[in-house]
C-alpha cells in the first residue's frame, strides 16, 4: 500500500469532490480515480460511492479515512527528524574541572556502552557560565554547586562539600587566631562562585585584605606558593588537605550542596536523562536514599 495513494484518498475522503481534489494535490482526475482504484483492488472493496451526481463515503471507506488520518501524522512526524540524528549525538557537559573528573567521567563509560551513537564534550567552566548555558539550553548536563532554585531547571542533589579557608601547611600555626593571619596575609578569593563569607569576616577585628581571582586554580597557586591565604570548597584541594601540604583554618559553610543539573525541556531526551538518571541514582546508593524520580 503506498503512502501516495492514502495522501490522495484523505484528501478525497475530506473534499468529496474529484475537481477540487484535483486542484489541492495538483494531479490529473484520472491520477485520482487511478489511486483511489489501487486502494480497492488491494483491500478488495468500494472506498467510495456516488449517487445523485455526489461521491460519499462507504462505511469501508470511512473505516479507511479514520485509519488514513492516523497513518498520515505518524508518516508527517518521521519526516521531522532531524537529518544530524543519523550522525553521533554530541552530549555537551559542563562544570568546575573537579566536578568534571568527580562526577562525569565515571559515567561515561557506561553511557558509552548503552548509546554508541553518543559522544561527550566536556567543559569545565564557572558555576554562573554553567547555570546560564543550561538555561539558554546550550548545554545539556551541568554540575554546579550551591543552592539553586529555577523552575526551569531539574536538579539533583548529589554530594555536599564544606567551604574553607585555607594556608599553606609552612605557615600554619596552631596557637594563631584568625586575626593573627589576617594581619600577615591577604585573602585570595574566586569571585565567580560567590560563597557565602561575608558573616564571618563581619565579626573580625582586623578586615583582611582581599584579593579578587578567576579561578580557584589561582587560589590554589596563591595558597600553595604565594603566602596568601584562599577560600575554596573543600573538595577541590582534598588531595592537599589530606597529604598535609594545605591546613584548614576556618571551616566557613559546611555541607553546601553540588547538585547535578539539566533542562527541564530536554525530558524527552533519552540520553540525557540517562545520564542525568545514572549520576544522580549512583549518588543515592552512595547516601542510601531512594531511587530518583521525576517530580
């Protein structure tokens, strides 16, 4: 049965009229007539009738037109894919370079395995570039960390870490107080993630003397081999904390939470909420919970 000869019978079925018919599918009357005989040899029975010079429906016919509809919609849609299906689906990821490591690529060899069509394009950005590129929907999965409440966002929380001050293990003191170091050394600081510091230093004698940065790859170095002090989350220089080489001196917000990211546009989208799903179901294990569902 070809999809021409149900397009023509659809369009017959609603003009009930050959002439107009004609007109609409821009085809000959006998194109027509030649269609719609095709479609009742191969179903063995009359589509349509016609008395009083007017065509109308048999029951068969009408049957037919109701199924016709259908079929039609469903071919209309298939046409609508996207020709860049047929190629690899590029998954694009995005978050700090810690939560890249940490919390994709352990995923991405079983996401690999399951969908050979999908590759991944990670980047390790900011959480505010991070946020507004899920938003414009310009990348598909993000890691961020903190609060974060949108209604156009998915979110799943999926670890917590602490944000810290911190010195370089050579210039740690244990009988120090805070002020002390405030007096010797500036505070180096990460302005793009915005932690929540402020009630702390609200209380110091001595303000401490803060340098803006980028990128808490910088705090880091400031830390490691500047004589500076620097805020960071905690989980970024644990590797430091743990071998000693980096001290904590003050615990500033404990348990802030990193939440796995994703447009609620994009539920649809088989891969990504695989993904999605499998990060934050292996989160849930980790802690015991339930098994993530959908709001």
């Amino acid at each position: 049965m070809e999809i021409r000869n149900l397009q023509t019978f659809q369009v017959v079925a609603e003009e009930l009229n050959m002439t107009h018919s004609a007109i609409k599918l821009n085809y000959s009357q006998p194109t027509i007539t030649k269609h719609i005989k095709s479609l009742e040899d191969e179903l063995g029975t009359m589509l349509l009738d016609k008395k009083n010079g007017k065509y109308f429906l048999t029951y068969a016919g009408e049957e037919l037109y109701k199924r016709t509809v259908n079929i039609l919609s469903e071919v209309n849609l298939i046409k609508t894919i996207p020709t860049e299906l047929g190629r690899s689906y590029v998954m694009k990821l995005q978050g700090h370079d810690f939560y890249c490591f940490n919390y994709f690529m352990p995923h991405l060899k079983t996401m690999t395995k399951e969908f050979p069509a999908v590759t991944f394009k990670i980047d390790g950005s900011s959480n505010d570039d991070t946020i507004g590129r899920l938003l414009k929907n310009e990348i598909d999965i993000g890691i961020v960390s903190g609060n974060l409440v949108s209604s156009e966002l998915e979110t799943k929380v999926i670890d917590h870490e602490n944000v810290v001050l911190c010195v370089n293990s050579n210039l740690y003191r244990e009988h120090f107080e805070i002020e002390d170091y405030f007096a010797l050394y500036p505070i180096v600081i990460d302005q793009s993630e915005y932690y929540n510091y402020n009630n702390f230093f609200q209380h110091s004698l001595t303000p401490p003397r803060i340098i803006d940065s980028s990128s808490d790859e910088v705090v880091q170095e400031a830390i490691l081999n500047g004589n500076m002090l620097g805020i960071v989350r905690s989980g970024r220089l644990q590797p430091l904390i743990d071998s000693g080489e980096i001290k904590v001196v003050e615990e500033l917000t404990n348990k802030e939470p990193i939440q796995v990211v994703m447009n609620k546009s994009n539920r649809n989208n088989e891969y990504i909420v695989s993904l999605f799903n499998l990060i934050a179901d292996h989160s849930l294990k980790n802690s015991s919970e339930k098994v993530f569902q959908w709001s």
